[in-house]
C-alpha cells in the first residue's frame, strides 16, 4: 500500500476532518483532532483492516504518519 493511501485511510477511519492532507513527515499528535481515543481507533484500525497487532507502546514510539506507515510494514 502506498502511504498516500495509508494517510487517507487514517484520517478516515480516526475523523481527522480538520487535518487537512496528511503526509509522511506530518506528526499526527499535533493534529486538532488527535485525542487518548484516537490511540485506541489506531489499534483496532491496524488489526481489523490489516491484521496487524500494535500497542500503545507501538504508537508511542511514533512521531509521524510515516512512523506509522513504517510500524505497518515492519509487524
């Protein structure tokens, strides 16, 4: 998957309505819309659309979409 598509399927799937284009270089907790449940909406995100199993700990070492798009890729 291309991380254009990655991007968009985040935004879509954790409401970022004010979030505008998300990039790889974009840090999504500085985002207005990010909140402690976007962390959860990840999660199940990552496990129901992939199959990919991540933790907050998982999240947490992230900084960027790319970060996440790279956690994607790595499990």
């Amino acid at each position: 998957m291309e991380i254009e598509k990655f991007a968009e399927k985040l935004k879509e799937a954790l409401e970022l309505e004010n979030a505008g284009v998300l990039t790889s270089t974009t840090r999504f907790r500085e985002l207005e819309d990010w909140s402690s449940l976007s962390v959860m909406s990840l999660i199940v995100l990552f496990d129901e659309e992939w199959g990919k199993e991540i933790g907050d700990k998982d999240i947490k070492d992230c900084q960027t979409i790319g970060d996440l798009y790279n956690l994607l890729n790595a499990k």
